[in-house]
C-alpha cells in the first residue's frame, strides 16, 4: 500500500519564476493538504481539497493555488516567488466521514528560492 | 485562535531512561490532539491521537500521551527511550468534529538520546 508521494524532492528556483509541486494521496484518500514547513518551525496550513475544489485555505496570499485532479491527486503552484517562500512543502492525505480524521503526511518537497 | 506550545526546543535523555516531551494547547471547545514525528529529510509520521475517551492514549513504537483537560496538556511519553527515538517531534491540535485542514502545529522538540 502506497503511501503518500510528492514530486519533486528537490527544487531550486529563482525570485520571480513559478513553481509546480505534485502529490498523490495514501490510497483510499481523497482529501489533500499543503502545508509550508519553514525551518525550525512546524507545518503551517496552506489550503485542502476535496471534491476537485478548495475546501479550506490558511493565510497565505492569492500567489499559492491549486489543484486537485479526479484521481485525487493534487499540485500547488505558487507564482511570482519570493525568498522568503524557501521552505518543505509537505502534502497529507485524510478522508472525511469519520470523527479525528487522520492525515498521513508525504517526504516534502524542499523548495529553496534563490 | 487556536494555538500550540511546546515549551521546550530540545529534550535530552539517556538511552533506557523514561521520557516527557511537552504540549499544551488552547482551543475552542474541545480538542482533537495528535502527535507526530519527523526524521532529518522526512515527513511526518503519526505517532498517537486523542480522540475522546480514555485519557492515556497508545500509540506507535511505545509511545503513549496523557491528556489532561484542566491543564490543557497533550504530553508525550515513553517508559524507555531508544537512541532511534532521537527526531524532532510535533504537537497538533483542532478543534472537536472539525477536519483536519484545521490543525495547528506546534514548533517542534527536538529529542536527542544519547547511548
């Protein structure tokens, strides 16, 4: 049983350009998250979702978007990069329906902005 | 707001030797808690969650939490640490019956077991 994937594990942008992470959901998931990790600090919500559409989001500006796909599967795009945007971004998967749903977390994507 | 501390960046004990790593919380109504642990270039890992119920919950790899509701504590415990044990370790809390978009994380302890 495949866990939760994210691709790429590694990536080195500059101010400016724009960004495209990819995750694929614990199998039998349906709900995924992004959180930013900056170092030394713990995860900070970005956004999830269910359904294809964006069900919740956290404080973090219009550049960060997303995208779920029928599988599942999800990507976060951040435009217009900024230093202070270098950090892991980690996705988790859940499923709804059942009370203290679980997120099950990916490796992390680390992002480092230059 | 909900929010998280834990008070202490880094923990250290001795391999065989009882550790605590701290958590508390504030949140409105009550609390779902969950632990998790994270290794260098990892995610993270679930570790234990308290739900409703006992207040001592078992978890993974012989950790355990203790809740106490009129402390607002979620502390992690293990009767006998490992030198494996050493990562860094997160708190989350949420509030009752909401999803799990809505969790908010501690800073993280750092726990180091020395042989």
């Amino acid at each position: 049983d495949a866990g939760v994937t994210q691709s790429p594990t590694h990536l080195i942008k500059t101010r400016g350009q724009q960004v495209t992470l990819r995750c694929s959901p614990k199998s039998g998931h349906d709900t995924v998250s992004w959180y930013q990790q900056a170092l030394g600090q713990g995860p900070q919500f970005i956004f999830q979702y269910y359904e294809e559409e964006e069900r919740q989001r956290g404080n973090f500006p219009d550049r960060f978007s997303g995208h779920q796909f029928p599988n599942y599967s999800s990507e976060l795009n951040v435009n217009a990069l900024l230093l202070g945007d270098s950090a892991l971004y980690l996705c988790a998967s859940s499923t709804p329906g059942q009370g203290g749903d679980t997120q099950y977390f990916g490796p992390g994507t680390r992002l480092t902005v230059l | 707001a909900q929010s998280v501390a834990q008070p202490e960046d880094q923990v250290n004990v001795a391999e065989g030797n009882p550790l605590t790593v701290k958590c508390t919380y504030s949140v409105s109504g009550n609390p779902y808690l969950f632990w998790y642990v994270q290794y260098p270039n990892r995610g993270l890992q679930f570790l234990l969650k308290y739900i409703t119920g006992d207040n001592l919950v078992k978890g993974s790899y012989g950790f355990e939490a203790e809740f106490n509701k009129s402390q607002t504590s979620f502390h992690l415990k293990k009767p006998s640490a490992l030198v494996s044990d050493s990562a860094l370790y997160f708190c989350a809390v949420r509030p009752y019956n909401t999803n799990a978009g809505k969790s908010t994380f501690g800073d993280g302890t750092t726990l180091t077991v020395k042989p």
